[in-house]
C-alpha cells in the first residue's frame, strides 16, 4: 500500500510540473516582432505619455488606435498617426480624457505588424470632456487578435492531470487488491 501512496504522490508531483511546462510550450515563439510599450501604466486623466516601441520596417507610416473597450464593434476612441525611424522604432505622445482602462494597439500601414498595449486613466476628466471631439460615431477597429491566448491556466491543467492520476491509482490499488484475494 506504501508503494502504491508513493506512487500517486510522485506521479502527483510530475503532472503539477507538466502542466506548468505544457502551459509554457502554448506561449509564441518567438515574440511578436512589433513591441508596444506605455511610459507610464497609469495615468491622470489628460496627462500626456508616451507611447513607443520597435519592429516596424524602416521609416514606415503606423497607426496609433487608442480604445477603451477591445471590441471591434461600437468603437469608441481615437486614431493617431506615428512614423518609425530608419531602424524601425517609433514614440509619440498622446493624452487621454476619459478615465478606465484603454487599449492602444500598433499598426505598420506596409508591415500589417500589431503590436498592444494598455493604460489605465485614473481621476475625473481634466477639461470635463469625456473623450477626443474627433471620431465620435462609432465605427469598427481593425485590429489583428490572432496572437491572443485562451490557454488554459497551469493550476487547472495540473488539478486535471493530478484527478486523472488519483483515478489511475484508485483503479491500480483495486486491480492489486483484486488479485491478491
């Protein structure tokens, strides 16, 4: 019976780790070649920061979308245009009026590149504007999802492995008892 208990638990203890390692072997690599970076991850409402990163080919037009939701329906936000240097790296400033958490997302107008990132506006808004004049009807935001994840986390896929074991031993401690009577 001590065999088996040990067993259980090694096989136990070998699943917590798979599932850790299968978890990891779902990530992308290599990274996304457009990287996105905020100056700040929280910010007032109208303070300006800055929005900057690399991978986009040399001196390419790119588009700024700033959102505060992550639907591509009932948009709401604005568009800023940016170009990047000849090694591909880009930094703009921008402000937001309306506070929440808002998505700005990278796209390279030849490249098709995205890159993301996210800030969130903290306080009332500074001039009480709820958001930019500009672009006030909603309209869809195109932007690439395809390297979004839904992977399962690594407790779940370790709670999964470590049931399907205790299973397993139950069955094999039945099997041994079975015979030894």
């Amino acid at each position: 019976m001590k065999k088996i208990v040990s067993a259980v638990a090694l096989s136990a203890a070998l699943t917590l780790s798979a599932g850790t390692a299968a978890y990891a072997s779902d990530a992308q690599y290599p990274a996304p070649e457009l990287s996105v970076v905020v100056s700040a991850g929280s910010v007032q409402a109208g303070e300006e920061f800055t929005v900057s990163g690399a991978g986009l080919e040399a001196n390419e037009e790119a588009t700024i979308t700033v959102a505060q939701n992550q639907s591509t329906k009932n948009f709401r936000g604005f568009t800023k245009t940016t170009s990047a240097n000849a090694s591909g790296e880009f930094s703009d400033e921008i402000s937001i009026d309306k506070p929440g958490r808002h998505w700005i997302s990278v796209e390279g107008d030849e490249s098709g590149e995205v890159g993301t990132a996210s800030v969130v506006v903290t306080g009332p808004p500074a001039n009480g504007q709820t958001g930019p004049k500009e672009d006030k009807e909603p309209k869809e935001l195109k932007a690439d999802r395809s390297a979004a994840t839904t992977s399962v986390s690594p407790a779940a896929w370790g709670a999964a492995g470590l049931g399907l074991l205790v299973t397993a031993g139950a069955a094999g401690a039945f099997m041994v008892k079975r015979r030894q009577s």
